[in-house]
C-alpha cells in the first residue's frame, strides 16, 4: 500500500492533468474522444461509441504513470 504521501502527491497530479486539460483542452490539435481509431456508428435510432484510440492512449498513459510512482 502506499504511504499517504504519495497517495496524495498522485491525487494531485492527477487533478492537475484534468484541470489542465479542462482549461486548455479546446486549444489541443487533437480532441480527445476524437482521436484516430475511435469509431462511431450512426443508425436511424441510435448512435454507437467505441473510443479504442482514447482508451488505448489512456492506458498507455496511466501506465508510465504508475511506473513512475512505483519505482522506490
């Protein structure tokens, strides 16, 4: 388990990272949910939202992120 310093050291940075991303994410080149390899199917009476490419940018993210706070 992790000490409650570093507990709220990624609590923080992970508030950062979304606060930024709210107050500058409209100025971003890309969008996210918009982003090469997500897919949308559009029918007569529903709307389908597969976000892979978000998602696998995502995972890739949170996972050097959590390697970063791993490593003593």
């Amino acid at each position: 388990m992790a000490s409650p310093g570093k507990l709220l050291i990624m609590l923080g940075s992970l508030l950062l990272v979304a606060g930024l991303l709210l107050t500058y994410g409209p100025r971003l080149p890309f969008r996210t949910g918009r982003l090469p390899g997500d897919f949308v199917w559009r029918g007569r009476s529903a709307t389908v939202y597969f976000p892979l490419g978000t998602c696998l940018l995502l995972s890739v993210l949170f996972s050097l992120l959590s390697l970063c706070f791993r490593r003593r």
